[in-house]
C-alpha cells in the first residue's frame, strides 16, 4: 500500500467515526498533498464539517472539496402510480 492509499483510508476512517461528520458516501483522493473531497451531503454545515475534521486528521494538506449540498426534506405532493 503507497503512503497516498494509506492517508486516503485513514482519512475515511476518520470521517465515519467522526460523530460531526459520520459520512460513509464521501470519496477521498489522496494526490501527493492535496486532498480531494466528493460526493454529497445534505447541509453546509456538514461539509465544513468534513474539512475540520481532515484537517485534524492531516495537518498541512490542501484540501480540494467537489462536495455537494444536496438538502434532504420530504417529498413534495403525491407520487403517481401507473
């Protein structure tokens, strides 16, 4: 396993363990000192989150972050069954 595939585990690791985090869904690439973030989640407040918590895990890594904010509510009106 290279240093990268060992910093990207350990880094998703620490994002489902996380209880600010707990994100099973988002993608880490590990390039040299660059991280990057992908994927979806269902507030702000969550992906901030997700880059707290690689920064304590990694300090001194750049972090790209491609996550979406992608809220989360009820559906909206009735679904029609054909």
């Amino acid at each position: 396993m290279t240093a990268e595939q060992y910093l990207s585990a350990r880094l998703r690791r620490a994002l489902a363990e996380d209880p600010r985090t707990a994100e099973l869904g988002v993608r880490v690439t590990v390039r040299g000192d660059h991280v990057l973030l992908s994927g979806d989640v269902a507030c702000a407040d969550r992906r901030a989150d997700l880059e707290a918590v690689v920064h304590e895990a990694a300090p001194g890594v750049t972090v790209l972050d491609d996550v979406r904010v992608v809220p989360v509510g009820e559906p909206v009106g009735q679904e029609e069954i054909r």
